[in-house]
C-alpha cells in the first residue's frame, strides 16, 4: 500500500490539484505545412503554393514521428501541448521542492 503522507507544506496536494485540470495533454509541436496536392493542373501546387494542412510532430522512443492533424482538432492539439508545458514546468518545480524542503514522501 503506497503511503500517501504530504510534504508539511502541503506540496503534494498542490501538484495534484494542478495536475488534474490540465487535459487533454501531449507533448510536441503543431506545425503548419504547405503540401502539393495529387491533382493534375492544380492552379496552387503549378505555382508552389500547395495546400495548408497541419503536422503533430512528436517523440517516439528516439525517433521523430509526424501525424496530420485534422483543421478542426488543430485548437485541441494546441491545448493539449500547452497543457503538457505547463505539466513540465510544474514537475520543475515539484524537483526543486523536494530540495528546498528536504526530504520526500517515503514507504
């Protein structure tokens, strides 16, 4: 049974609290792109505009994937990138807590 106990100022319960109204969450970037198209005689892709679309690039283990994103997640990806930053930074802090305050939850 895991032991729940707080650090004396209470640092646990504030992660947590943070944590819980970050979602959706992911990590990577969205990238607007201009791709050609299949199309013969495409007036756009004749004069090397192409097409917008959206990328997710992300990790995966070592490697770089990309995913298309469709025109109407693309506000939902953002989010959840933000949300993923804002997750990073508070895991900065939780680090520099355990520091500060000397000590962690323990079994």
């Amino acid at each position: 049974m895991k032991n729940t106990r707080r650090t004396k100022n209470g640092d646990q319960a504030s992660f947590l609290a943070q944590v819980s109204n970050l979602w959706p969450v992911a990590k990577g970037s969205v990238a607007e792109v201009h791709k050609p198209c299949t199309r013969s005689g495409c007036r756009a892709c004749a004069e090397g505009r192409g097409h917008r679309a959206f990328i997710f690039s992300h990790k995966d283990g070592n490697r770089r994937r990309c995913l298309y994103v469709p025109a109407n997640k693309v506000d939902a990806m953002r989010k959840a990138i933000a949300n993923g930053r804002r997750i990073e930074e508070l895991l900065s802090k939780a680090g520099r807590q355990i520091i500060i305050n000397g000590r962690l939850n323990r079994k």
